[in-house]
C-alpha cells in the first residue's frame, strides 16, 4: 500500500475527530444559550404581566432559575 494512501485516510480521519469536537462544543454552547434565553423570556413575561396589572404567579422552575442566576 502506498504511504500517500495511509497519509490521506489519517488527515481525513484526524479532521472528522477535529469536526466531530467542534461540533459537540457547538452544541453545548447552544444548549447554554438556549437555556438563558428561555430564562430571560420567562423574566420579560412576568414582568409584562406585573405591569399589565395582574398577580405574579412565578412558576417553581423560574424562580429556582433566578435564584441560580443570581
């Protein structure tokens, strides 16, 4: 087997591990972000709603994530 083969199947398969660590950090991170926007559409909602004139109601899983966040 000619080592311009080897060569080329180890640089292919070095860039799809490079690929594959890249695109699980990509969506760790989009998962983070994921989760504080929902946190601060939630904290928009219930401020929109305290100022619309009607009770807070905070359900648990909010409150719990403004008390981690802070």
């Amino acid at each position: 087997m000619s080592w311009t083969i080897v060569a080329a199947v180890l640089l292919a398969t070095a860039g799809l591990l490079v690929l594959g660590a890249l695109a699980c950090r990509l969506w760790l991170d989009v998962r983070a972000l994921a989760r504080e926007v929902d946190a601060a559409s939630r904290a928009l909602a219930a401020a929109a709603t305290e100022l619309a004139g009607e009770p807070l109601r905070v359900p648990e899983a909010v409150a719990q994530a403004a008390g981690h966040q802070s």
